[in-house]
C-alpha cells in the first residue's frame, strides 16, 4: 500500500511453461478447444492492442499521438488478418492488401531486422499520409517468416502541392506527397535514416517536415518491434505449431461467426441514400438456413452478396483504392464460399499509373464514406471530416480518366 492509498501488485513468481504432457495435449491434432480459442484470439487482439500503446507512447505528431489515426495490427505468414486493434475502420481490409503486397516483392530477400514501408495507394495503400510499416516475423534460426506484424500512422504531411498533404486539386500521385513504393525502411536492424530523409525531400514535392515524419517511422517501428517481442513469447510458450494452428482456428471463427449473420439476412435487393447525395445499393442472396447448413459441411454455401449500384462517380478529387473499401471484421474473414460481387464500374476504381511517363492515372486515395462526405457529389457541402481544415465549399471535378501533365 502506497502513502497515497494505492495497492501495488507485483508477480513474485513466473507461470511455467506447459510440461510435455500439456504439450501433447495442445497439439493433437490441433483441434480448436473452445477455452482455447477464446485464450488465444485475445492474446493475439492484445499483441496489436499493445503495438498501439507504444505507437501512441513514442509518436512526435500531434496526429499520431493524440489524434490516434493509426491502426496496428497481425498477419499469417500469408498476409491475411489475424487481429486488428480496434483503431482506424478503414485500415481493416487494406492493410492486408500492403503486407502481400510486400511479401510478393520482397520474400526472397527478407532478413531478421529488415523493415519495409508503403503508402502506395495501387498496392494497398490509402492516401498517401497513411504509411504503412511492415516487420516479418523470423524463426529463432532466421530462416523463415512465421508472421507478420505491421503498423499504420497518419503522417501530417507528406508533401504535395498543399500542406496538409490532401490537396483537392492535384493532377497525378506526386502532386499529393512523397510515394513509399515497397521502400525498405531499415536493413539487418538499421533504421536507413539517410536514405529515407532523402526520400522525403529529393521528391518532386517533398514533405515540408522530414524530421516529424521520421521521428514517427521509428515510432512505428518500435511499435512492430513490440508485436514482435510479444509473438515470440507467445511461440516460446505454447510452441510454433500450436500458435499457428490457433491462428488458423481464429480466423476460422470469423469466418462462422459472419456465415452465421449472413443465414440470418433476407434476401432481397436494398438501397440507403447517404446525406451527400449518393446511393448505395445492395443485393443479399443466401440459400434457406437448413440448404445453407447442409452445404456448409458440403464447403459450398452458395452465398452471395453484391453491390449492384454506387450512384455514379462522384465530383471531386478523392476517391478510394479497391483495398479501401474493404472493411471486414478486426478478422478479416468473408466465409470461402461466400460470393461479393462487385459492380464493373465503381465510383473509386483505381488502375496501375504510368508514373514515369505521358499520362496519367488520378491517384484516388480515401476512405470511400469520408470521401464522399469531405468532397460530396455535385459541389455539395460537406461534414464529417477526417481533418476539417481541407473541407472545400465546391470541390473541383476530376473524372477518372486520362489527362495530360501539366510541365513543372
């Protein structure tokens, strides 16, 4: 008891590790055990909750720091979600697009201590504010990748032709910030701070504060290196397998946990008429719930869920990559058998940019609601903002298309 009337706890004695025989038990088979599972999705939900408390420790910015737009979060060995703090919505179904988007490029040559950034908004980006550090998780040889782990902050400015970075009125993705494309942030646990300062500077439109936005990516990286540290106890606790066999088994859960919502839903077509002036419309067509058990044991549910309408392209110049819209549950999981269909044009397609050359591609970056609300359809007002000091009265109008570069 403390002299301000404070109890003080204190562990006197550590938990022993399993014996064999717990073990044994934990991996036959790896039959997911109901206290189990519920142990482990928190244990994983904890690794991404604590990740952010360090983020928000160790972040410079005001936007990080006490704004809290971040989001944190653990992947399988093949980038798929496992848990996702409870942060930033948006960041749910992107971040994951990021990480297998790294691992595509970048398998073959990871290393223990290697840390890799992106932004890019064609391979899972946002805008180009939101980056996003990765940290593969190696084995105790080094020699292969267990999971990954991966931070996303909002950096206050990144560059472009407006501070703030979220110009309204840019032409093509340079205009908006400095491009993170697969950047390797730190090399065999060097954080390659050099090089990244002249990332942030030698850009056609460099950041207007380098030293913040550095100052936060080794936040992030303390933050990834604290979900390393907590996986690796994890394993050393209940061993490899048993901790990739439960991953499995949580992802699994979500994937019924949605299913189960889904036989619940009516089928029929529905249409809901945002405050900005568009339309969103949807189809759910799911089978009986008795066909849909059956066909569940069978691994073929026949579900389908589709976006039949998004009420046109929307005026202005934000818009949203296809990994943006993708907001699944904090276990990214749509059940497999599950069909979401999408219609062939979307008010927020993106398309690979010729960066270096003619033409261009509009960057469409953003949260689609927030896009729509921050920008509106036809000049409307707006509300509801991420920052409110960019809301713009008529936002100008810049179509998905083709345009020529203006010469700088």
């Amino acid at each position: 008891m403390t002299e301000t009337g404070h109890l003080l706890a204190q562990r006197v004695v550590t938990p022993p590790r399993p014996d064999a025989a717990t073990r044994a038990g934990f991996e036959a088979g790896f039959e997911a055990d109901p206290v189990l599972l519920e142990i482990f999705n928190n244990l994983f939900m904890s690794i991404a909750e604590q990740m952010g408390f360090r983020l928000e420790a160790t972040a410079q910015s005001v936007n990080i720091r006490e704004r809290l737009d971040f989001s944190c979060a653990l992947f399988d060995p093949d980038g798929n979600l496992v848990a996702n703090a409870p942060h930033i919505p948006v960041h749910l179904g992107s971040m994951g697009t990021t990480v297998k988007e790294v691992i595509r490029r970048r398998l073959s040559g990871m290393k223990p201590g290697d840390v890799y950034a992106v932004n890019d908004p064609y391979h899972g980006g946002t805008h180009l504010p939101d980056i996003t550090v990765i940290t593969p998780v190696f084995n105790t040889g080094g020699e292969d990748v267990l999971f990954f782990v991966a931070s996303r902050g909002h950096h206050a400015e990144i560059g472009g032709i407006t501070p703030g970075s979220m110009p309204a009125d840019s032409r093509e993705i340079h205009e908006e910030g400095v491009l993170f494309d697969n950047w390797l942030l730190a090399e065999n646990g060097r954080f390659r701070e050099a090089e990244t300062r002249r990332l942030l500077t030698e850009a056609p439109f460099g950041s207007r504060n380098p030293d913040t936005n550095l100052a936060d990516l080794r936040a992030q990286i303390a933050a990834n290196q604290k979900g390393v540290d907590e996986v690796g106890k994890m394993i050393d606790h209940f061993g490899r397998d048993v901790v990739a066999a439960y991953m499995r088994h949580v992802q699994d859960n979500a994937e019924e946990a949605v299913r189960r919502v889904i036989d619940r839903l009516d089928n029929g077509a529905y249409r809901y008429r945002m405050d900005s002036g568009a339309t969103i419309a949807v189809r759910i067509n799911a089978p009986a719930p008795p066909a849909a058990t059956i066909a569940r044991n069978l691994g073929s549910a026949g579900h389908q869920l589709q976006r039949t309408d998004l009420g046109g392209e929307c005026g202005g110049a934000l818009r949203v990559p296809d990994p943006g819209r993708r907001r699944h549950p904090a276990q990214r999981r749509l059940p497999a058998p599950v069909a979401y269909r999408r219609p062939r044009r979307l008010d927020a397609r993106t398309n690979p940019s010729r960066r270096g050359g003619r033409w261009q591609r509009r960057n469409l970056a953003g949260d689609h609601r927030r896009a729509v609300r921050r920008v509106g359809c036809a000049g409307r007002g707006i509300r509801d903002d991420e920052q409110r000091h960019v809301r713009q009265r008529a936002a100008p109008v810049l179509r998905n298309r083709r345009i020529g570069l203006r010469g700088r």
